[in-house]
C-alpha cells in the first residue's frame, strides 16, 4: 500500500501548567507513596538527606535536559540527543531502548505499589488488582493526549493536597521538626552513614524520575522552547522540597521498625499524625500511584513511536490514531510489557533496576552535550542554554551516584 499523503501527526495540546502536573504527577506517583520504607531501610534517620542527594544530582542532568530539548524537540529525546552527538546508530537504539524498558519497570512497580495501597481496601488476589490497574491505565493512555494528561493533572492535584496535609500534620505534632533538621544529615566524616546515604540515593533516585520524562512530551507542548525548560525547573524544585519534607516527617512521627515493616507507609504516616482512618489516604495513594502508573506507559509509548518514525524500530510503532491522535500500537505493547513485568518480578529488583539505568542514561546525554558543545554545533535562537561545565559536572554526579557506595565501603 502507497503510503497516506498526510498521514496523522501528534497533537499540540498541552501548555506550562499541564506539563508541569504532568512531570510532578509522575515523579511523586513513582516515588514517596512507595518508596518511604525503601529508603529508610538503607539509611534509617538519614533518609531525608538521601532525597537531598538524589536532587543534587538531577540538577545538572535536568539543565542538560533543558537545553537538548530546544536544540532537539523531538519525542524519543534521550535517544536523539546521544545520536546527535556520535552518530552511531547502535547507541541511539540501546539509549532509546533503554529508556522505554525502564519506564515500563518504573510503571510496574509503581503498579505493585498502587496494588499494596488497594489490597489494604479490597480482599482480591494481587495478579488481579495489578492487572486491573495496568489495562485501566494503558487504555487512559491510548485516549488521547489531552485527555490522558488531564486525568493525571487532576490526579496530581490531589496526590499533592494529600502529601501536604501529612506535612501540616507533622509541624503541627513537632513544631521542632523544622529547626532540628540538620539531625537528619549525616557527618561527613561518618564512613557508614554516608554509605548508607548514597546507598539509598539510588533509591531515592527512583523517586525523581519524571522531569526527564516531559522532554519526550516535546511534540506534543505549546512553545516548547520557552515551555519546557520552565517545566523541568519547576517539576524538579517542587518535588525535592515535598520529598524532604515528608521524608522528614515520617522518620520523625513513626519508629523506623514500623516504617520499614509497612506496605503502605503513607497510610500509616496520616493515621499515626491525624489519628482518623488512613482509608481517606490510603485513597490518594491509590490515586498517585495510578497517575505514575499511566504516564509511565504515555512517555513509553512516545519513545518507541519516536524511534520507530526514525526508522530505529518497527514503522507500526510510529502509527498515530486518526481519532485519538496517539501512538496506538506503542501504547498497546508498552501495556502489554508493564504487565507482564508487574507480575514476574520483585519490586525491589525493579526499583534498583530502573535507576542504575536511568543513571547510565543521564551519564549519556551529559557526554552528549558536552560533545555537543566542545564540537561548536551552534544552538538554535531563543532556547535555554548552559555553560558546559553543568553537563560535565551532570555525567560526574552519576557517576559517583552509581559508585559511590562501593567506594565509600
């Protein structure tokens, strides 16, 4: 068959305020509603300041971001950015690939997470309440951009109203907790506590993933130039000082056995400072953990169909719904794929698993630029640029994220 004279293109439907609830929906969805216990069990007291460590190093890599998403406003960003930079089409495809398999092990345990939150309400076997979840969300996914990104905006909303009312409830039981948060920074000079710090960063890490993701959303923004620096800035900022502070929070009001032992830590968090039912909680988490769930599998699919259109993956991939405006076919296999990984593997083995890559991701696309520049390739006009001297601090930070640990030990 010839092909369509004008074949579907991708929407330009969303502005600032939706992209940055989309980059803080799936940021908190995939982090502090599953992963208090998580990091608490590597750094105890100290785990507020793995948070802190884990923003330090997205910092430099969200400027990278930033810049690459004005030189190249392309979906499948980290891919194109590190091709634009080598040219070797094999990297292009392990980066872009890549990152399409850690967001579909990012949405699946994000989905294991919403499953623990839901069981605590209904007594169903958990393959079934994942698998419910994850064909709910991908078929939200497939709607179409605007809508799909609305239901998470509107998900985000209250997934913030809900953290913010545990952080109002910890200042109002420790007043103190404010002016005594420098106890939950390690001294530099403890070996083991800075271990245990860095150790749970990675984790911690797990819990950023999202500013990078709303690059890939580049296609599909109103004045992406001026748009999507603003969003990355503002998602990631916002996120770090929720993070901390509930973080804080939960190492103060609730022993660390408890918080460790849990499977819904927020649920536990909010009875243990309001005393009312954790139900209502328990219910924004759900919610949360949804949002990270379907825009996982969005930027996924957005991935896949910007390889494909580049010729990295199979065209089907690049097939755009007359009616929806989506990448149909991509957003049906990365469904497809979160699935099956939400019921064969451990959540813990996912979690690890996803930052190291998403490390090694980051590590790129900062080479990438600083080739980029050292190279002279000249930067188009009106979009945010950096010194180069971010991008190499960007690839150093992961590095050591990576590292540090096993040299610190």
């Amino acid at each position: 068959m010839p092909p369509e004279p004008n074949p579907p293109t991708l929407k330009r439907a969303i502005g600032l305020p939706l992209l940055v609830l989309y980059g803080l929906g799936i940021t908190i969805g995939a982090g502090i509603y599953v992963l208090i216990g998580e990091t608490a069990t590597v750094a105890g007291v100290y785990a507020p300041a793995a948070f802190l460590v884990a923003a330090f190093v997205m910092s430099f890599s969200a400027l990278s971001f930033a810049e690459f998403s004005g030189r190249i406003p392309l979906s499948a960003g980290e891919a194109l950015y590190v091709d634009a930079a080598f040219g070797w089409s094999w990297l292009t495809l392990a980066v872009g690939l890549s990152i399409i398999f850690a967001a579909t092990i990012s949405a699946a345990a994000i989905s294991l997470g919403c499953a623990g939150y839901v069981a605590a309400l209904v007594s169903l076997p958990e393959p079934v309440i994942v698998g419910a979840i994850v064909v709910t969300m991908g078929w939200i996914a497939a709607c179409g951009v605007h809508q799909s990104v609305m239901f998470a905006a509107i998900l985000t909303v209250i997934e913030i109203l809900g953290l913010l009312v545990i952080i109002a409830a910890g200042y109002r039981a420790d007043p103190a907790m404010l002016s005594e948060m420098g106890q939950v920074i390690p001294p530099l000079g403890d070996g083991p506590a800075m271990a245990a710090v860095l150790g749970a960063s990675l984790i911690a890490f797990f819990a950023f993933i999202g500013f990078d993701d709303v690059v890939n959303m580049v296609e599909e923004t109103k004045n992406p130039n001026k748009t999507m620096p603003w969003a990355i800035g503002i998602s990631l900022v916002s996120v770090t000082v929720i993070y901390f502070l509930v973080m804080l929070v939960a190492v103060r009001a609730v022993p660390e056995d408890e918080l460790i032992a849990s499977k819904a830590p927020i649920g536990l968090l909010f009875e243990r400072l309001t005393g009312v039912s954790p139900v209502t909680i328990t219910l924004v988490a759900i919610v949360a953990t949804m949002n990270g769930v379907v825009i996982e599998i969005i930027m996924a699919a957005r991935v896949a169909y910007g390889l494909a259109k580049r010729g990295r993956l199979p065209a089907k991939l690049a097939q755009v719904s007359p009616s929806r405006r989506t990448p149909l076919n991509a957003t049906v296999i990365v469904t497809v794929i979160v699935l099956v990984a939400a019921l064969a593997v451990p959540l813990d083995f996912l979690v690890s698993l996803t930052s190291q890559i998403i490390l090694a991701v980051f590590f790129m696309v900062n080479v990438a630029l600083v080739h980029v520049k050292r190279r002279g390739d000249p930067a188009p006009d009106n979009i945010f640029t950096v010194s180069i001297i971010f991008p190499i601090i960007g690839a150093i930070s992961c590095l050591f994220l990576l590292l540090g640990p096993i040299w610190i030990n």
